[in-house]
C-alpha cells in the first residue's frame, strides 16, 4: 500500500508521496515520485500498486520520451497510458497465474508548451483517465481513507500552495498514524503555473514531528472549545433515570 496525493489550484500543483515499499515482512525506502522536465516541460507521475509494474512503465515512457515530443499534457497522459496496457500485457497473465492483481493507478500532473493552464490526471489501470479540475481540486490513491477528511474541509481551487502542502501533510500525517504501511520519508513535488519547472523536497521524520505534536494539540484545543449545550437533551435522560431508580 502508499500514499499519493495530487492538488491542483489556481497558483500551482503539489505532490506527495510516502516512500515506503512492503513487501511481506520487509520494509524498505524507495522514491514513488518521477519527475520529467525540459525545455517547457514539466510534469511528474506517481503510482499506486505492483512496484515492478510501475517501474516496466516509467522505463517505457522514459524510452519514449528520447524521440516523442509531446506539446499537451493530455498527449503525454495517453502515452504514459500506452505503456501501462503494454505492460499488462505482457505481465497480467504471469502475475494472476502467482495470484497478484494487475492494478496501476496513476497520478500524472504538470504543464507542457501549448497547455494553457497547468493539469492533473489520475490514469487508471486499463489506461483511460479522467482530469481534475473545479469542484475536485485532489486525488489520492493508495491508502486514500484515513487522511481525505481534512482535505475535503479545506481545500479549493483558491486556496494557495502554502495552505495545499500544509493540508496536504496533515492528511498524509493521518494517514500515517492509521496505517502501518504508510510512513515516512515523504517527498514532495511543487509547480507553479506558467513556470515550467518542478521544485522536489523530502522530508523526514524529524523534520515534521513536531508539526504532527502540534495538530493533535490544537485538535484537542480545538474539542475542548466546541460548545456542549447540545448534549444536555441526552445527558439530562441519564440524570432523570438515576433520579428514579
């Protein structure tokens, strides 16, 4: 299982993605984020599912990327998508004979010479994909139930790259104490519109422990504030037992 996070807003695009792999009782720490820039191009992709899968199709669209020259994002989400159907074909067949699930969701976002706004897809196994816009500025896929919550209270179109990381960490950091298989290093991947470049920064444990400390300090603040009134109707039922028998 992962944790990948794609936004879109107005100002620009954020990734993030935890860095753990599973693999029956072992552990261990690899990038999950691929970021493909050059001359007015800019864009990265993230994956959840079978880490041999994901790496067949990153090395495919790389080989493509030598001679094809994409101008759109959507250009490039299609190839990216061809690689992932020529993938399962040659592997879905050996992977359900070993009872492993061909399952490769993708989160493909950036901006490419004649886009005229920066773009978020989320690519599905069979290769078709859907792109985020108004009225659904995130995508998560991987562990996606514990940290949305935040995300869906917070976030929209207007809200700035600053407040997106900072929900963005919180809903990874939710995630990350819900479910054993999601944990840090975390990386993250920012774009600002029009820039055409990807800026990349990871973040350790120690690096944001405290940020975690604080959030579950102020959400007990926070309860602690929240007024009490409505509860009477129920608490005075208990009360009125207690008073009779």
């Amino acid at each position: 299982m992962t944790y990948c996070l794609g936004i879109k807003v107005k100002e620009g695009l954020l990734a993030i993605a935890d860095t753990r792999i599973t693999s029956g009782t072992d552990t261990t720490v690899k990038k999950k984020i691929t970021i493909e820039q050059k001359d007015h191009f800019s864009l990265f992709i993230m994956t959840s599912g079978l880490r041999s899968v994901r790496d067949k199709a990153v090395i495919y669209f790389n080989e493509l990327l030598e001679t094809a020259e994409f101008n759109k994002m959507y250009k490039a989400v299609n190839a990216f998508g061809e690689q992932v159907k020529r993938a399962a074909q040659e592997d879905k067949v050996s992977l359900d004979a070993a009872g492993l699930r061909f399952d490769l969701n993708t989160i493909i976002g950036g901006q490419l010479r004649d886009d005229d706004e920066h773009k978020l897809f989320l690519l599905y196994p069979e290769g078709n994909w859907v792109e985020l816009g108004q009225g659904a500025p995130y995508v998560v896929i991987g562990n996606s139930g514990h940290g949305k919550a935040i995300l869906n209270r917070i976030l929209n179109e207007d809200s700035s790259l600053k407040l997106a990381l900072k929900t963005g960490f919180l809903s990874f950091d939710s995630t990350r104490v819900s479910s054993n298989n999601v944990d840090f290093p975390i990386d993250v991947a920012v774009y600002k519109k029009d820039s055409f470049n990807i800026v990349e920064q990871r973040y350790n444990k120690q690096d944001l422990e405290h940020i975690s400390t604080q959030w579950a300090e102020e959400l007990k603040l926070a309860l602690e504030h929240i007024s009490e009134d409505w509860m009477d109707a129920t608490f005075n039922k208990l009360e009125e037992i207690k008073t009779e028998s």
